[in-house]
C-alpha cells in the first residue's frame, strides 16, 4: 500500500477541514443550525487547531515507513481519530436535521480513513528498492 498517498490525502482532508473550522466557527454553527454562543465557537476552534496539527504531522511524515512496527505512534493516532470520529458522526446521523447529507460524506470519508489506517497499523510495510 503506498502510504505516501493515504498520508498526503489525510493531511489535505484534516487541513481544510481544520481551517475552516478554526477560521469560519460562527458561520459553521449558522449553516448548520446549531445553538449559537461563544463556548460552540471556541470548542469548533479548538477541533480546527487540532485537526490542523494532524494534517502537519500526516505531511511531514509523508515520505517515512510507516506500518507494522515503524511509526506506530502515527498510525495507531491516525487511527483512532479516524475510529472515533467515524463512530460519533454515524451516532450524529440521526439527530442532525439540517444538511445530514454533509455529515453522512463525512462519515463515509473517516468511515474509508478509519479501514485504511487501521490496515496500515495491523500491516508491516513492503521493502523499497
């Protein structure tokens, strides 16, 4: 599996979504109908932030072996991101009543994350020649 590419893909996926959660909050929380306050928008900015140090950390290491023992860290952080968030958007399904067609794509994209980090992690790279 080219690692490179999943790596690269993640990182652009997390970058924009976390740029534009950390710059657009208020908007977000208008387009989707949510309650509106300051705390929504503070918690939005720090998913952003953090979404955005993980799109960092998946770039950088884009070029390193990455599976089985090497880099576990990254891949089991990757991982469980992707697991987690994947479970909670698909419980969020449910109960979101404007635009639930942008959270079930999301859900697919970490759903297709979530597998291939979880290969990768369960998997031991191929040597390079």
């Amino acid at each position: 599996m080219n690692t490179k590419t999943i790596l690269t893909a993640s990182a652009i996926f997390m970058g924009v979504l976390g740029i534009c959660l950390s710059f657009l909050p208020h908007e977000i929380v208008q387009f989707f109908n949510m309650p509106s306050g300051q705390l929504s928008a503070v918690f939005l900015q720090l998913l952003g932030a953090t979404l955005m140090g993980f799109a960092i950390l998946n770039w950088m290491s884009k070029e390193v072996r990455i599976g089985g023992i090497f880099n576990k860290p990254l891949a089991l952080g990757n991982f469980l991101h992707f697991g987690a968030g994947v479970l909670a958007l698909a419980k969020a399904i449910s109960h979101i009543e404007v635009h639930p067609e942008i959270v079930m794509g999301l859900t697919v994209l970490y759903g297709l994350f979530a597998l291939t980090f979880g290969y990768i992690f369960r998997t031991h790279p191929k040597e390079t020649v």
